[in-house]
C-alpha cells in the first residue's frame, strides 16, 4: 500500500510529495501528458515576498532560504517597477506602501525601460526585490526528491475514480488502480471536483482565469534586464521572457476547471493599459494563452488534513502565489501530516489549515 497517492503534478503536487516523501511512499498522478500543463506551466514565474494575503507573505518569506540556496538557487534578479498617472495617485501610495516600493523619477524609470512613456506616466516606483523563478528547474527537482526516494511521478493518469474506507483510499485510472493510505489533493483547479469524487465537503475553491500575450521586443530593445512593469492595483504588467515580452490584463474572472485559453477582448483591454503607459504600440501579438488561479473564499492556500477526513489531505488555492510559497507550504503540509512543530507562528498556521473553512 502507497502512504500518500497525491493527485495533481503541478508546483503543488511535486513539491507536497517531495516532502512526504521522506516520511514514507508517493505516487504524483498528473492526468496530462506533461508535469505542470495547467496553471504551473502558465506562471508568470516572479518571486515578489510582499505579493499576498499576510499568511502568503509569511510562506513567501520562510520559502527565501530555499529558493535561493537549494540545488545553487533558482532565483535570478528582475526587480519591479510600478508605473502611474497624474490621476492614480491613491492607488499608486497604497501600492508603494504594501510592496514596500520606492519612489523614482520617471527619468530614473526610463533608464530601467525605455519604452516608459514621460507624457502619460507621473508617479513611477521600484524595488529590486522581485527576482524571475526557474519554475522548471524548480518542479523537476522537486520529481527528482520524489523518485530518488523510491517514489513515483506518472504522467498520463487521469484520475477517474476514488472510493475510502477504514483500509484507506482507492484510486483508479483509464488504466490503473492503487491504494494508499493517504490522498493529497493538489489538483489546482479541479480540486473541489476531486473532493467530491472521494466523497469529500469542497472547500468552495474556485479557479480564476487569467490571460497572457507574448509580444515581440518592442522597437528591437534588448527587455533582458527590464525590471517587471506594473500597472496600479496590478491592472497589467509587463516582464521580460526570453527576449521578448509578455503582457497579461492580470484579470482574475471565476470561471470552472478546464484547459484555459484567453478571451481576446479582455486581453485586448489589458494591453490597451500597457499601451497607454508606454511609447511602444503593440503592432504583433505572437501568441497567448491562460491559466487558472484558484483561490479559496478566504484567498489563502488550504493546507493540511482535512478535519472530517483527516486521510484526506489538501494542497489546494495556490492563486498565483504556487512557486513563490512552494517550499515553505510543502513543509507546513508535512508538518501537520505527521505532527511535527512548524516554524511558521501559529496565527498563520491557522490561516492556513482546511478546518477555518468548516463551520
């Protein structure tokens, strides 16, 4: 019998089994021919520790040491810079002071990018506490902790069917069938749907679309050392990716589980945003593409066993904070599994745990 079957080979799944795995044997499920399809695969791939509800910058913050040391680290500098006008001023201070931003001329913003547009930015702010995650490198290694401690990752395993009882939990695929005594939930946007195949009260998690385009370097620049650009209230942003650039909307629509793809008009919108901001139009959009940002009702990531079925385990409502907090939200889930104290405080423990959505 399998100690942990975990259902969902995204950030989540990968790196919850590899820190269970030191405690006894996993198997990762992932349905899709690849780790990571879903919303691990459409990340925008950005370490930023004030990003988040208190409880995710807690994680983002105990997850520092890991990202930048573990394996040589997989961090590499990028920085933020805020962008604003005349008329965002309020937005722009609150955003300033919950990113713990500093103000720089729209000169100095220039010289970070070029394309920043003087006639209709006023306020510009940055930090260079925003670094790009190897978000592949991140999940591999993660699958490699797995496998090199007798576990397994498969692909190509849609879970079809869950039946639990006192010997545990049942699993079955289109081909397969197995039994472990725990299940990990880390199906991202599907997890509710998981929770309901195993008999299991949802979370209410719901997924959130979000949209991206990838567009060429605008007038030939060199993006490579471009500091993310964001609009007030993370309206749009803009980041540099392998010499080109992608621009979201950073919209967040509830939508339902599936293969996302973007809506053209509300992608339209977005880079009409970015364009305001900048001197370079957007002439090409080479492609684009969603994910889907599951959140709970709360916004705060659903770690731990469940409290009615506590075989039931639940690495679930990542947002879009997955690889940010991955290292520090695996601890905490195998802390809470085998009773070990955690080092996160208790208040945001409890900010955490499934049982604060249960009444």
């Amino acid at each position: 019998m399998i100690d942990f079957i975990v259902i969902g080979g995204g950030i989540a799944g990968l790196s919850a089994g590899a820190r269970l795995s030191a405690h006894g044997s996993v198997t990762v499920l992932e349905g899709e021919d690849a780790l990571g399809y879903h919303a691990s695969g459409r990340s925008a791939a950005l370490y930023e520790a004030s990003y988040g509800l208190s409880s995710t910058v807690a994680l983002n913050l105990a997850s520092s040491d890991y990202h930048r040391r573990e394996n040589g680290g997989y961090l590499s500098p990028r920085g933020l810079l805020l962008l604003a006008r005349s008329d965002q001023q309020e937005g722009f201070l609150a955003d300033l002071a919950n990113l713990h931003l500093d103000p720089v001329s729209v000169k100095e913003a220039r010289a970070m990018a070029p394309i920043v547009n003087p006639d209709s930015v006023a306020l510009a702010a940055f930090h260079d506490a925003a670094w790009d995650i190897d978000t592949d490198r991140l999940m591999q290694d993660f699958a490699r902790i797995i496998r090199a401690n007798g576990g397994q990752v498969l692909t190509r395993a849609q879970v079809t069917d869950i039946a639990g009882g006192a010997a545990g939990w049942h699993v079955r695929t289109a081909t397969d069938a197995y039994q472990g005594r725990n299940l990990v939930n880390a199906a991202g946007a599907w997890a509710d749907e998981i929770a309901k195949l195993a008999g299991v009260a949802p979370m209410g998690i719901v997924p959130h679309r979000r949209s991206m385009a990838r567009l060429p370097a605008p007038d030939g620049h060199d993006v490579s050392a471009w500091p993310m650009l964001m609009g007030v209230g993370e309206s749009w942003y803009a980041k540099p990716d392998a010499g080109k650039l992608i621009v979201s909307p950073a919209e967040q629509d509830p939508t339902h589980p599936h293969d996302a793809y973007a809506d053209d008009m509300v992608l339209a919108e977005g880079l009409a945003r970015y364009e305001e901001m900048v001197t370079e139009p957007v002439t090409r959009v080479e492609s684009n593409w969603a994910g889907l940002r599951s959140f709970a009702p709360d916004r705060a990531l659903v770690l731990g066993p469940d409290p009615d079925r506590p075989g039931f385990i639940w690495c679930a409502g990542q947002g879009g904070y997955g690889f940010q907090t991955a290292p520090a939200a695996s601890q905490l889930l195998a802390d809470l599994v085998t009773g070990a104290p955690s080092e996160l405080d208790a208040g945001t423990v409890a900010a955490l745990r499934p049982d604060r959505l249960r009444t």
